[in-house]
C-alpha cells in the first residue's frame, strides 16, 4: 500500500534529523504557553509545577539517549 522506496536514497543522517525535530516539537509547544495557562489550577506557582522545565528535561534525556545509541 505504502512506497518508501524512496527513501533508500536518503542518509542515516538525514533519519537523525527528523526523528530530533519530532524530538524538539513538543518542546517548542510548551515554551509557546502562556505562563497562566501552566499554573492554572495549581495553589502556588513553585518551580517544580513549570511544565516547560519537565519538557526540557524529558526531551533532552530522549535527544541524548537517542544520539548515544
């Protein structure tokens, strides 16, 4: 049904690229929110509610495991 035949010609390298780009997007998502929208409904505003610190920290565990292997 699929032909991906065409991508035989494309590098490994190339594969590395987009798998990272799907890597960041989710990062680029979080830091694009509003302030007030992550800490709603939270009682205080203490630095481990931040959603965008988690993000960073999850994605780049997943870029440096996926760069070491």
């Amino acid at each position: 049904m699929f032909n991906f035949n065409w991508l035989s010609d494309l590098s490994n390298s190339w594969g590395r690229f987009f798998i990272i780009l799907a890597f960041i997007a989710p990062l680029v998502f979080a830091f694009t929110m509003k302030k007030s929208y992550i800490y709603e409904g939270a009682e205080d505003n203490t630095w481990w509610r931040n959603l965008k610190l988690w993000v960073l920290l999850i994605v780049a565990v997943q870029i440096a495991i996926y760069l070491y292997f």
